[in-house]
C-alpha cells in the first residue's frame, strides 16, 4: 500500500519514497536522486584529444573518446557515457556517475548502498 502515484516502495516493504528519490533504508528516510546525464553522440572516429587518451571502441564503428565509457544506446547505436566508471541506464539515453546506479530506468541516479538491492 504506497502512498503517492508512482512512489518506490522500499525494500523493507514497509516505507515508501516519492518518484525521484531513492530509500535510504539504514535512516528509513528518503535521499533526493541525481539527475542522470544524457549520453553524447558516439562519433563514427572521435579525434584523439591529447589529455583524454586513446578513443574507446565500442563496437565495429563506433568509438567514445578516452575517459568516456560506451553505453548501448536506443536501436542499434551506441552513446558515450561521461564518467569512465559510469553505469549506463536502461533507457538508451542516460549514465550515471561512478559510485550511484541508474534507477527506474533512467529516472535518476541513486547512491550504491549496501543497503539496497
């Protein structure tokens, strides 16, 4: 029984946080998420920029520039994730920084926590 529309139950199945946040379960209280960032293009040949390093491949056509990570984008494409440790989200279009997970498929960013799934 969850209170607002579209609310994230908790995994103590006892609480409950509004869409856009994330349950902290260890405070029983309910964190603001991240916005996620939108993927940039993945350039058929990125140039090789001399302080990011080699570009990275991903795949037979596409390349993300070095400290980018690949994320399968919407249809067959490929996008570049900012963050070379991001987590790329489900929804084609967005990555989250290194350290948080993309939750609801691309809603937002939420802290890694032992304490979540």
């Amino acid at each position: 029984s969850c209170g607002p529309p579209q609310a994230v139950c908790c995994g103590d199945h006892k609480h409950c946080c509004p869409r856009g946040y994330t349950c902290n379960v260890a405070t029983e209280s309910c964190e603001k998420l991240l916005a996620p960032t939108p993927l940039l293009p993945a350039p058929a040949d990125p140039p090789a920029s001399p302080h990011s390093g080699a570009p990275v491949p991903c795949g037979a056509t596409s390349s993300c520039r070095g400290g980018q990570r690949c994320c399968r984008a919407r249809g067959r494409s490929w996008g570049c994730c900012p963050f070379a440790q991001g987590s790329c989200c489900s929804d084609g279009r967005h990555c989250c920084p290194a350290g948080s997970r993309c939750t609801g498929g691309g809603w937002g960013c939420s802290p890694q926590r032992w304490d979540l799934p």
